[in-house]
C-alpha cells in the first residue's frame, strides 16, 4: 500500500486542521487531550508522507519546540515524540539544526534525571530517532547519553525466589500484578514444594529498551560507535 497516493493529495487540509490545537494560546487543562492527540497525529502524517511534508515543517516545528518547554509534561513528552519523528521525515539537512537544539536541552537532563519531569525512556527514544538522522553529526552527544544507558543496563534485573504455598498459588491463580511494577507467580517445583517467584517486569521493559537504544545509536553512527562497542557489548 503507497500511503502517499493516498495521504499526499489530502495532506495541506490535514495541516491546517492539525496545526490549530498546536497554537501556543492553547494551554490550559482542558485542552490537553486535543493537543497530544494532535502531535501524535501530526508524527503518523509526517512518518507515512516523509519528504512531502517539507513544506509544512516551518509552520509545524515552531510550536513543536515551544510545547517541549511547558510545564504539562504530558504535552511536553508528546512534543518531544513528535518532533524528532517529524525531524526523522524530513531528513537531516532540514531537522539538524533544530534537532541541535533539542539535544542541548536533553544532554542536561540525562546528567541530573531527577531534575526533570521527563521520563528517560521518552529521553531516550527521542535521542536514538534524532541519531538516526543526524548519523555520524550525532557522535560528539554519545558521551553524555551513553552512560545513562550503561547505568541502567548495568542495575540488577531484580528477580526473587521465595518459599511459597498452594495458598499463594490459589489466591493469585498462579500469576498477579503488583503496583510497584511486579509480576509474581506460584508455582509447584517437583521435590521442592512450592516456589513464589517475583519479576520486575518494569524494571525488564527498561532494559530491552535500553538494548533498542543502543542497537540504534551503533546503527545510525557507524564506525563513529566503534570506541564503545567493547563497553556496550559488555555491560
């Protein structure tokens, strides 16, 4: 299917219809919901119309970059999403400039994480799609987003096994959900009596996250990751 035949012909009434809930007056609570969902459509039509959506960078970036800044953090998150996949549409001679902007706000974020409502998943997301265009422009940022990506990868998987009971196993039907982010599960061990294991599937996500970064970063960078294969390889 070419999105293209489809999307292209449509796409000056799709922007203008999307580029009103973006308009910076539009702040207040109550227009959250519409704001986000109209990023996110806005990055579904740049990924799928690619080059053609040059035309509307200029009018769409602006906002973009402001509604990074503002406090409503899901606002804020959906921004940043949208943004770099927009960026990622258009190519690197277009986003560079822009998407150098962006990361000097990110890099110090990753050095002091508690100093932002951002999630690092978000941060990092964002960084892997900006490499993807910048390539080897992105190497001289890799020091400053890597070793948040070792630390994490580096933190225990936090897996439990404990004494458990048939009661364990019935009450929770062999598995249950937990609010910290936990998975646990009863389960009868031949010989053993009964084992209760305990999995933080959050903490799991996080890292096969974190290997999608890095397999994105060596990938956009080339030989310029080759100085930290070895240490991402091995942590």
């Amino acid at each position: 299917l070419d999105e293209n035949q489809f999307l292209v012909p449509y796409l000056s009434d799709l922007m203008q219809a999307l580029m009103k809930p973006l308009s910076l007056d539009q702040t207040d609570s109550g227009t959250v919901t519409v704001r986000v969902r109209a990023m996110n459509a806005v990055a579904c039509v740049a990924e799928a119309s690619k080059e053609e959506f040059t035309p509307f960078y200029s009018h769409i970036m602006p906002g973009l970059l402001a509604s990074v800044q503002l406090p409503q953090v899901d606002i804020a998150e959906a921004a940043l999403q949208s943004l770099t996949i927009v960026g990622q549409a258009v190519g690197k001679d277009i986003f560079q400039a822009d998407a150098k902007q962006v990361l000097s706000w990110i890099v110090p974020v990753l050095s002091t994480p508690n100093s932002s409502s951002f999630s690092m998943d978000e941060l990092f997301s964002a960084c892997a799609r900006i490499a993807a265009t910048l390539e080897e422009d992105f190497a001289p940022y890799l020091q400053a987003v890597l070793p948040s990506l070792y630390l994490r990868a580096e933190a225990p998987a936090d897996i439990s096994v404990v004494e458990g009971t048939e009661a364990d196993m019935q009450k929770d039907g062999g598995a249950g959900d937990m609010a910290d982010g936990t998975e646990s599960m009863t389960v009868a061990v031949p010989g053993r009596g009964f084992k209760r294991i305990t999995i933080n599937t959050t903490a799991i996500q996080e890292k096969a996250g974190n290997n999608r970064v890095m397999y994105e970063l060596a990938k956009a960078l080339g030989p310029k990751f080759g100085p930290h294969v070895e240490k991402a390889l091995t942590t």
